[in-house]
C-alpha cells in the first residue's frame, strides 16, 4: 500500500458523537401560497439576509406511503425499517445544520430539495400557522414518540420540517411546495421554498422525468427577487441520461428567458440539485449539457459571455465540491446569479459571501466529505449526502471586493477525495471501544473515521477481527483487496494489520468499512 500521506495523532480527543412525457413551459399551473408567519420575531430586518439551498436527502414523512420501500413504514420490519423515531433524527439534524446560519435564528431563505411529495393530499396541512400553534405545546420528539396519534401521519413533510425549525428556535417561515403529481408519475419528491420574506407569487413547472421547478416571487423589503428551485434528473456521471437534463434546462433557460425579457435586471436566484457539476462540459466535452449548454451557466462573473454566473467559482478549484461519490468530488448543488444582483439597484450579492455550509464533525467527516443519512441503529444517523450552500445578499448596490472571476480555472476532471490520498493531519481517535457498542450506540459513530488494530480473517467474505468481535468490513478502494494490499497482512503478518476505517450499517447490519491501510501492528 502506498506510504502515509497523513498524520494519525494518538491520543486525540474523543470523537464528537452526534446523535413522465416531456412538459413545457406553456403546461405551467398556478400553485397555491399557503403562509405560515408564526411569529413577528422571525421577520427579518433590512440588514443583509441568507440564502441557502439545501438537498434533504429522503426526507419522508411517515404517512405510510412511499414510492420507495425503504421509506415505507412497515410494522414488520421493525427497527430494521423506516421508523418515526428515525424521522425525527433526520428532521433534527436539518435543524441543527441550518441553526448555524445567523446565530441560531436560521437563513431568511431556504430553498429545498427532496422532501417527500405528499401522496396523502386529504390530511394535508392546509394552513401551517395554525399546525404550528396546534403544537405549541409539543415538541418533534413527543409528536412523534410519546404523544404520536394517528391524526398526525398525514402530516406531509414540509409541515413536520417547519415544526422543527421552529422548535429549534427558527421562526417566521413562509412554505410553498409543489403538489404531488401522483404515485403513478414515478416522482417521489418535491421541491420547497420556506421563507422569512413574504412570498407574493408562485408557480410550478413540471419537468421530464424530474422534479416540478417550483418558481417564487419573494418580497424583500419593497424589491422583488425571483427564485427557482430546481431538481432535475438524477444520474449526473451517466450521459446516456444527459438528454433528459438537456429538456430540464431548456424548461428552466425558456423561464429565465422570460423573465429578462420582462425585466433585463430582474434579481434572479437559480438554486438546487442539477445533478450536473459546474463544470460538466469540461467533463463531458463530447456532449451537449443542460446545465452549460443549454442554461448557460458558467464562471463569468462580469456576464459578457453569458447571462448566470455559478458561484462555485467564488471558491479555490479545490474547495469546489457539495459531495463526494466514489472517491471523486462533485458539484450538483448549484446557486446561480443574474446580472441584477450585481448592479446599482434592488438587491444585490455580497461579494466573496458564497460558501459550503459545513459544522466539521457534524454534517462533515474528518477530511470534510458530508455525513450522508444512514438508517441503521434504532435512531439512524447522518444527514444529507449532499452539503447546503448558502450566499448573503442585501439592498442596495453591488461592491466587489476583488477581482471579479473570469472563470477560466474549471479542471477538466473530477477532483479526488479520499482517506488514502488526503494530504492533510487527521487527528483520529484509536476505534478499539467500537467492538463493545451494540448497534443503537454504533449509530453515533457511522461515517466518522478511527484507527483500529485489526486482524483480516478472510478476504471472501471481508471480515476484521477487532478486539473479539468479528466485523463484515468493505473496502473504500478495491486495490486494498490486491496481493500487496490486505493480502500480503495475511500472509506475512498473521493478518494483523492498522487500519482507518469508519462504522456503518448496510441494509441493517453493521459492518467497518476500511478507509486506509497504516501498516503493521
């Protein structure tokens, strides 16, 4: 195995434990704006505000019904499946990464992706001020625990996620969702806006195979700012899919399009999961892509080539990614920005404010990839495989605080990511207690790296002997499996071997997945 490329500190600190046909424009329908101020002190001021977007991953409500089995709610399964004590967990841990935004008091907008769609439109919430103030009294965890009725599991997502924001102390939200499309349409998810500002207009979108843009017209302070929430086709490293993107953009390109016409300095704000990387023509020159071809989305941040700047490019090509799959870094949460964010009126970008928002040991591992949601344990862990990106705005006008981005320093590459390769100090604690914890205490741990001394049993199947348990283990990099890797242990090292390694669970069993191969021990 190749030598050490970072710095294992030992002893450390403990580890931080945490708890359908093609659509067209012209098919556009109105959707409903149904409020939910609940309280004056979430009003924000006219000082600058947040705007954040953020993929959920699988938020789904517990109604029962799902497109997905996972999700599904199944009294059979057992601790094993999709429980309400496993919602909860992943309704917190929203709330506690967005609790990071303004002290506490949360992003003026958020702008979501993939929450489930309601499939249970009878017991929707129609008015979520009311639901709120209903539940004053309750908190997340006894609605869903201790007080659980049965009147609640028709309680869509969007109004169990307002409810806990709220009661992590993030008020004064308005939401719009877009409306199911029905479970025979295939698309489990929805897209939403919840916003602080008072949200005057919306529409929705449909889109091929992919999730409705939901369109919004915010009021900050007497100026109008358009958003649209996107979640195009999955499938970002497969071209063969690329063509349904290409009709998601050109959808999207037909709206922005529209809106210039109308008004050439429109205050715009393009958002969500692209499931394209900023740079995807560099990576797919052989291809037209939706999200540089068509959109036309690209680094120019003075707009004499195009008319969307992405603000990836704010950041050092390095730091440029909002996940990591397979080892390789990837960019499919997007902002992008008109050029009336960057004139003399209305609101305006901050410059340089653009960033990941990341809590280090929190939503992010030790080398910064994000903390996927895991539902193995009782409670389940983790939580988006996507990172929130998040940009400040305010009113008045633009002021750069350097040289604006020519955007001329995209690789043509995916960028990679991983234990073995990291360049940087990991102070890791020693993992040896792991093998006392039965499965409800591992949840804490999943995803988070250790060193343990470990003893490879066998190859086919993969198992470690870690003190006197006996784990299933995967590897990050299959070479690890090769004759000078895990192999050559066995046979001139009785099979011991240090390793880093992070717990998970996969399909409910626990198991150490080997991250990187320190040596003898």
């Amino acid at each position: 195995m190749a030598a050490l490329k970072h710095t294992i500190f030992l002893p450390v600190l403990a580890a931080l434990s945490l708890a359908s046909a093609a659509c067209t424009a012209q098919e556009n329908t109105q959707t409903q704006v149904t409020s939910a101020v609940v309280s004056q002190e979430g009003v924000p001021s006219s000082k600058d505000f947040a705007v954040v977007t953020y993929n959920v991953e699988n938020l789904f409500d517990v109604d029962g019904i799902a497109l997905f089995n996972d999700y599904k709610m199944d009294p059979e399964k057992g601790s094993s499946g999709y429980t309400r004590r496993k919602f909860q967990t992943k309704l917190e841990g929203v709330a506690q990464v967005l609790q990071n935004v303004n002290d506490g008091a949360g992003p003026e907008v958020i702008l979501f992706a993939e929450l489930e769609a309601d499939f249970t439109p009878e017991s929707t919430v129609a008015d979520y001020e009311s639901f709120l103030r209903a539940h004053q009294h309750q908190t997340i965890a006894s609605m869903l625990g201790a007080e659980w009725s049965e009147d609640y599991a028709g309680y869509p997502a969007s109004a169990w996620l307002l409810k806990s924001l709220a009661d992590a102390g993030m008020t004064g939200y308005e939401v719009v969702t877009a409306p199911s499309r029905g479970m025979d349409s295939g698309i489990a998810h929805t897209n939403a806006v919840f916003s602080k500002f008072p949200i005057q207009s919306v529409e929705r979108h449909p889109l091929q195979q992919a999730r409705d843009i939901l369109e919004a017209e915010l009021d900050v302070h007497g100026q109008p700012l358009y958003v649209y929430v996107n979640h195009w086709k999955s499938g970002a490293s497969n071209p063969e899919r690329e063509y349904i993107r290409v009709d998601n953009a050109s959808v999207l390109r037909r709206l922005i399009d529209a809106r210039l016409a109308a008004d050439p300095q429109a205050d715009v704000i393009i958002a969500g999961d692209l499931n394209s990387h900023y740079n995807h023509s560099l990576l797919y020159p052989e291809m037209e892509t939706g999200i540089n071809d068509i959109l036309g989305s690209d680094g120019d941040e003075r707009f004499q080539q195009n008319d969307l700047y992405n603000l990836w490019f704010e950041l050092p090509s390095e730091l440029r990614f909002s996940e990591v799959w397979r080892g390789h870094r990837g960019t499919l949460m997007h902002l992008i920005l008109t050029r009336g964010l960057y004139d003399g009126a209305g609101i305006s970008y901050i410059d340089g404010s653009f960033e990941k928002l990341i809590v280090p040991g929190l939503n992010t591992d030790a080398i910064g990839r994000p903390i996927k949601w895991n539902p193995g344990g009782e409670t389940g862990s983790g939580f988006s495989d996507h990172l929130p990106l998040l940009a400040r705005f305010k009113l008045g006008p633009f002021s750069a605080t350097g040289e604006l981005s020519r955007g001329d320093d995209a690789p043509d590459y995916e960028r990679k990511l991983n234990v073995s390769e990291y360049l940087g100090t990991l102070d890791l604690q020693d993992g040896a207690f792991l093998s006392d914890l039965d499965d409800t205490q591992l949840a804490a741990h999943v995803a988070h790296l250790y060193t343990v001394n470990a003893v490879v049993k066998s190859i086919k199947p993969f198992r470690l002997q870690v003190g006197k348990r006996e784990w299933r283990a995967y590897y990050a990099d299959r070479s690890m499996l090769a004759e000078d890797g895990l192999p050559s242990y066995m046979k001139n090292n009785a099979g011991k071997v240090r390793l880093i390694v992070q717990p998970n669970f996969y399909y409910g069993r626990s198991q150490l997945i080997v991250e990187d191969i320190l040596g003898e021990w």
